[in-house]
C-alpha cells in the first residue's frame, strides 16, 4: 500500500486514515516508499505538521532500520556507508557516484544475524535522501533481499522488499516528551528466522 495517492490510484494509506479516523487534517510527516514496511508518523494538525517537518530538517530525529540484504555481510561492527546520491527522476533511482564533501550522504550498518545467503542489518541513515539506504546497501555490494530496482536476483511476489522502518525517536515539539515509536518486524518469508537469529522475540 502507498503512503499517500499515487499514479496507480490502488488505496493508500493517508486517504484510508483519513476516513476512518473522520479526521480530513491527517498529513504525512514523513514517507516510506511503498514496498517498504513498519513506522510512518502522521500530524493531525498543520501546527504539528510543521514543527515535525522541522525536526527532519535539522535532523533531530533517530531512525533505524532493519533490511535483509543478500549475502553474508563479513564486516564486524559498525560500518558507516558513505556516497554522494543524485536522484534519477525517469527511472525513479538513486544513482551512486563519488562522494564530494557535505554533499554525501551517510548510513551507519550494524549486522544482527547471519543466515546461510542473507544477512540481517540496522541501518542508521543521516538524513533521508531518496533511496538513500537501498540504494547504499546496493553500491556497498549487498543488496535488499527482492529489491530488483537496485540488482537482487529475484523479487518477491507481493512486491515487497526486506527493508522495514523499524523505529523513530524524537523529542516531541511540543510537550517535550522524548517519544520512541516502534514496529514490529514482518512475520512472513524469513524475517522470523532472522529476527530469532538475533535473539529477538516476535512480539518485538
């Protein structure tokens, strides 16, 4: 399911919000792209629309992401991915090229499991360029498990992808609570085995 109406006009995810809840004000404060599952944090009002969009903008949000990338990843510990990313609007990639200073876009990469052809990783990502992570993984020579756009062998049949937006953190702009929202990991193909692998429990 989009996040929001795109060219195919399948249902999306703020216009079923939006009539369920009755509340037309409903707008994305960020996006995930459609093949991707877990967090997406809406505003129910303008006011709080913009001050979240401003927390993105000076990067004062943490989020991490969970992806089951082809082949095991050999690295121990942290890797942190660094690449300067141009958008291709006609063929809605990110292409990968040289970094040049501030202009590169970076993604912190922690293994969590192995298996015997994939690996599961969290992905830090600085900031939130287009594709930016799938696009990374794939230059660093892994990548996301049914991700044929960015060179995985084969794609899953529901479309997905084994990218999952696993958590956001945050401190809210107006009470000041420090919030930390979470999803659960999909429960089909291999996450479960992965996510075991991990030692972490389903309900996680």
């Amino acid at each position: 399911m989009p996040v929001q109406a795109d060219p195919t006009g399948d249902e999306d995810l703020l216009s079923l919000l939006r009539r369920e809840r009755k509340e037309l004000a409903l707008e994305l404060a960020h996006r995930i792209d459609r093949p991707v599952s877990g967090v997406v944090l809406l505003a129910r009002t303008a006011e709080a629309n913009s001050a979240l969009q401003a927390l993105f903008r000076e990067r004062r949000f943490e989020k991490r992401y969970w992806a089951i990338v082809e082949g095991q990843v050999q690295e121990r510990g942290s890797v942190v991915l660094v690449h300067r990313l141009a958008q291709d609007a006609r063929n809605r990639k990110a292409r990968v090229s040289e970094v040049q200073g501030d202009e590169a876009s970076r993604t912190q990469v922690q293994v969590l499991a192995r298996g015997d052809r994939y690996t599961l990783v969290e992905c830090m990502p600085e900031g939130g360029a287009f594709h930016q992570i799938r696009a990374q993984l794939a230059a660093w020579g892994h990548p996301i498990k049914g991700d044929v756009k960015y060179g995985a062998r084969r794609g899953e049949k529901d479309r997905s992808i084994g990218l999952h937006a696993r958590e956001i953190r945050f401190v809210h702009p107006f009470t000041g609570m420090d919030m930390r929202i979470m999803a659960q990991a999909p429960q089909q193909g291999i996450w479960p085995v992965l996510c075991a692998a991990a030692g972490l429990a389903p309900s996680e």
